[in-house]
C-alpha cells in the first residue's frame, strides 16, 4: 500500500513540519486527549487569565502570586489530563522553531 495513501491528510507544509512536531496532541500522539478535557483545559486557560487580571498587588512580593496562578493553573490540568505526556509541548528549539 502507498504510504501517502495510508497517511491522513492534515494541514499541509505551509503550516506543518515533516517532523511532526508542531502539533504534539494530534491523533492520538502521544495520546488521546478527549475534547471535554481540552474544554476543560481552556476554561482553566480562563481562570488563570481571571486571577492574572483580579487578584489584588499591593507591592512586589504579591505581585508573584497571580504571576505564578496564570501559567500554573491551566498547566495543572493538562498534567492531569495527559500523565507523563505532559512534556510532549517542550520541545528543544531549533533554528526552524
């Protein structure tokens, strides 16, 4: 069988790399994440951004507190969700990057 048969069709060059790395949780690679979690992982996208822009700075050191919330929430989460795939989205960076 021709493998550009078998290969489903994605988005083409122009967006995607033949290494397949620029979308690390497509078809099931590394994982399946299901689309209730992926929803779930963008409301905590919200929330993050919600305690980024609500929660009170009276000086410096508060300041680290909603700094820290913002990636740390929606982070969590996907951790939850994928287990000890969760590295699949850091990736060394090349000159093509």
């Amino acid at each position: 069988m021709n493998p550009e048969l078998a290969a489903p069709k994605r988005f083409g060059r122009f967006i995607e790399r033949n290494d397949d790395r620029d979308f690390p949780y497509y078809d099931g690679e590394p994982i399946m994440v299901g689309t209730w979690k992926w929803l779930l992982i963008i409301v905590a996208c919200i929330l993050g951004f919600l305690a980024l822009i609500s929660i009170p700075r009276s000086d410096e050191l508060t300041a680290l507190i909603p700094r820290i919330l913002f990636p740390a929430i929606p982070l969590t989460l996907f951790v939850v969700f994928t287990g000890k795939y969760w590295s699949a989205i850091f990736h060394r960076l090349s000159g093509r990057d």
